[in-house]
C-alpha cells in the first residue's frame, strides 16, 4: 500500500509511458544509462523522483535515480526540504 498518494496525472506526462519499462529495471549489475536517458528528459522528473522516495520504490529507476541513490538522498534530505535534482 502506497505511504504517499499525491495526483498521479503527472504520471501520464512522463516520457517512460513511451519506452520499454525494461530499461527501468535492469538485471543487476546491468546497465541503466538507457533509462536515465529517458528521464534526464522528463518534464516530470522531479515529481516521478518525490513519490519514489515518499513510497521507498525499492527497485527501478525513478526521477533517473537507482535504489541506492534514494536511499542516500532519503538519509540527506529532510521532509521539509524537498527533492532537489542534480545534473
């Protein structure tokens, strides 16, 4: 069950709606570079990467980041402060 329901119409904005959701999970130790492709494009970015850490995503790529690049920024971010993306 979802921790976070914020309006997910953001989701039909996202560029992945128009790639293959393999990319965004691949095998481990694969690559990811062409999922953080897709998303280093995405108008909705910012939002895809807030739910992943609000609902602690544990596999995939989101907001163009990997599990443990949430992990990080949920122990470096406090609630108030928001997300900030880098790069």
């Amino acid at each position: 069950m979802a921790i976070f329901q914020q309006g997910l119409t953001w989701q039909g904005l996202a560029r992945c709606v128009e790639a293959d959701p393999e990319i965004f999970f691949p095998e481990r130790g694969g690559s990811s570079k062409a999922a953080r492709a897709v998303c280093s494009e995405c108008p909705v970015r910012q939002e895809c990467l807030r739910y992943a850490l609000a609902n602690r995503e544990q596999f995939g790529i989101w907001g163009g980041t990997s599990e443990r690049e949430r992990r990080r920024l949920r122990r470096t971010q406090s609630p108030s402060r928001g997300v900030t993306l880098v790069g």
